[in-house]
C-alpha cells in the first residue's frame, strides 16, 4: 500500500466535508432557494494552504453529492462543472490577493456567479423552465448567504489565523 500524500488527504476531507454539510442541509440543498450548508466551503481554494487541494475537494465532493440530486443527471454534470469553475475562480483570486479585502471578495463572488449561471441560468430556467425570478435570482440570493457571508467569515478568520499561508 503506498503513502498518501497530504494533499491527497486534504482534497478528500474538503470533499468528505462538502458531502456531509450537504446531506445535513437536506431537501433545501436540492431547491430552487438552494441552501446549503457546504457552500460555506466554496471559497476555500483562495487560500494557498488549500489551493489546488481544494478546488480537488470541492469538485469531487460536488459530483458525490448531487448523485441524490432530484435534477438527475443533468445536476450531477452542471454541479460537478460549477464547482470545478468556482474552485478555480477562487484559486486564482488567492494567488493575486491573498490576505486582502478585495481578494477575498473575489473568491465568494465567484461562487455565487458560479452557482447563479450554472445551477440557477443553465440547470433551473433553461433545462427545467423553472422562472427566472425563482431560479437565477433565488440561487444567487442563497448562494450570497451561505458562500457569500459565511465564505468570507471563514475567509476572513482564516486569513488571520494562517497569514500568507
């Protein structure tokens, strides 16, 4: 049995950990006012320590959580993408910004256009004809809330916490 590497074991507790706030939102991860718990997690990738890790576990830990989604198939791929593209968002933010204001801002914004234009644009008013209103601008709301405010709390303690790191 090889060694596993540190990354290797932070990728898979971000994604365990992006599961399970997932599952503990419950019903109310799968709706159109989509809140969920994980979403939290999103902006992770902005920090150096997590980076690549991050947008890894945040990928994986999307795919594994909408395969319960009621969107089927269609969420399963969208989702997977939404994080893979906010992950990367935020990983970039933190490369240029770390430790400041504006990147942080950054990193949540790119959750919450993220999850607005996939989930809400893509998945829910085109796929789905959920209405505009309930899909965009709900998705965005609640995505504003948990990766907005909570991402950046988080952010925010982590940056003093861990310092250029």
């Amino acid at each position: 049995m090889g060694r596993v590497s540190v990354g290797m074991m932070r990728a898979s507790i971000i994604a365990a950990a992006y599961v399970a706030l997932t599952f503990v939102t419950g019903s109310l991860a799968y709706t159109p006012l989509q809140f969920r718990l994980s979403e939290v997690l999103m902006p992770l990738p902005y920090k150096r320590r997590f980076g690549r890790d991050a947008v890894i576990g945040l990928t994986v830990g999307g795919f594994l959580a909408e395969l319960i989604s009621p969107y089927g198939i269609f969420d399963v791929v969208l989702g997977t993408i939404t994080n893979l593209v906010a992950g990367i968002l935020a990983y970039m933010a933190g490369l240029r910004f770390e430790g400041r204001r504006v990147g942080r801002m950054l990193a949540v914004l790119a959750s919450i256009a993220s999850v607005a234009f996939f989930i809400g644009f893509v998945l829910l008013h085109l796929v789905y004809e959920v209405p505009f209103i309930e899909s965009v601008v709900y998705i965005a709301l609640s995505e504003s809330l948990t990766a907005g405010i909570g991402g950046y709390l988080l952010l925010e303690a982590l940056d003093r916490r861990m310092p250029g790191k």
